[in-house]
C-alpha cells in the first residue's frame, strides 16, 4: 500500500462518516491523485482553476471536483462545465456570474459563501453581516442556476487551540442562526490537516485535507 492510500486510511478512522472528506490536491500530479482514487477517494479540492480543469480532463468521470481557492470572476467559465461545489464565494458579483456559467451548461452550480473568521487581514470572505445580508438579497434569490448549500471559513493559522475553536465556534454559530430560514444549508466546511479535529468538534460537516494525505506541498 502506498503513503497516500495508507495516509488517507488513517484519516478516514479520524472523521466520522457523516463528514464529507475532500482531498486536497493542488501541486500534486495526477499519479499521486490516481493513487487516492484507487484506494476509493472521489471528492478532490483544487484551489487553481486551470490546474483543475487539467486535472479533470485527464481523470475519471465520477470524480467530483472542488474549488476551495479564491475564484476570479472572468475565470469561472472554464470550470462551469463540471465543478462539482464552489467553497469560497464571498460576493453578488461572482454569484451572478456563476449562475450565467451555469447556465449555459443547463447545470445548478453549489456553492459555499466563505465567512472571514480568520483575524489575518490576507484571508478572504464576509463579515457574518454581510453575509446574513447577501443570503437576504432579491437579487441572490433571483439566481436559478446556483444553490447557496452552506458556509466555509479558514481559521488562523496558529497553534493556539483556544483560538482555532473560538473561530469555528463563530461560524458555527452564524450557520446555526442561519439554518432554520435557509434550509439549504447543510454544509459546514471547515478543518484542514493541522485543525481538523478542532473542526469536527466544532461542528464541521466538510474537512478539506491536503498534507496529511499527499505529503507536504513545495509551493502554494
Ligand atoms: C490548501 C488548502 C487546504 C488544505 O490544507 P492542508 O493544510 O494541506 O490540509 C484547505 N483549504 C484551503 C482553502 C486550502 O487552500
């Protein structure tokens, strides 16, 4: 068995089932992908859109592909042919022009509104405010190929454990306040390699794992 196939082994005891596991492959190649999906891994997050789309040309069809980086607008119509969920929208802008994507394929795009819980100024995302208010908005509601399926964060990276859990205890929180009025919001995704436990104790329904599966990465 490989490291891959043995790593991804590993974690699979460490989340429970209910928790959707998306295998984080940006940098890797596709020998290194092939061997999850061999050991039965389907989901896979790519955080490059052309590097996804690349990837998805050459793998099999039953794959479903992530996007968890930061989506520029004019790029979203490389991907809207087969992206399976969209992690990090933050703006009406990119919601409007995914649902024109979307539409051109006869597809509903999923997508995931990114909550800034991190205190690092780099990280990207809403306030919840802004959040509550773009959920609220006619013009979001308007949209009939996309469907706002949850909420994802990126907590500080620290070691602080105390502060890792105050901020997906937030957006725990927003997603719980949110919840009874949008149904439709089912995903909570949050937790990578270093904070997944944290995560799930917090509530996650969706942890994106990258290193603890494919081994370090040499560039971002
Ligand atoms: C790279 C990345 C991950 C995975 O990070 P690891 O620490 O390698 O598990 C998760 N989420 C996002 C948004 C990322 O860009």
């Amino acid at each position: 068995m490989s490291d891959i196939q043995h790593n991804l082994e590993r974690i699979r005891t460490e989340i429970p089932e209910e928790v959707t596991l998306v295998a984080v492959s940006k940098t890797k190649p596709v020998e290194e992908l092939m061997q999850a999906y061999n050991a039965g891994q389907r989901v896979f997050g790519e955080n490059k859109i052309q590097e996804m789309t690349e990837k998805w040309e050459q793998m099999p069809k039953d794959i479903q592909w992530h996007m968890i980086g930061h989506v520029q607008t004019n790029k979203v119509k490389y991907m809207a042919e087969f992206v399976d969920l969209i992690h990090a929208v933050d703006s009406l802008k990119l919601l409007k022009e995914i649902d024109k994507q979307a539409k051109k394929h006869d597809r509903i795009i999923s997508c995931l509104i990114q909550i800034k819980i991190a205190e690092e100024d780099s990280k990207f995302g809403l306030s919840d405010e802004d959040a509550i208010a773009l959920l609220a908005s006619e013009e979001v509601k308007s949209l009939t190929h996309i469907q706002i399926k949850g909420l994802m964060g990126m907590a500080t990276f620290t070691n602080n454990e105390q502060q890792i859990k105050s901020e997906f205890g937030g957006i725990k929180r927003l997603f719980d306040q949110l919840q009874p009025e949008y149904p439709n919001l089912t995903t909570l995704s949050i937790g990578m390699s270093a904070d997944h436990a944290i995560a799930i104790a917090s509530g996650s329904t969706m942890v994106r794992i990258g290193s603890s599966i494919f081994g370090a990465r040499n560039y971002h």
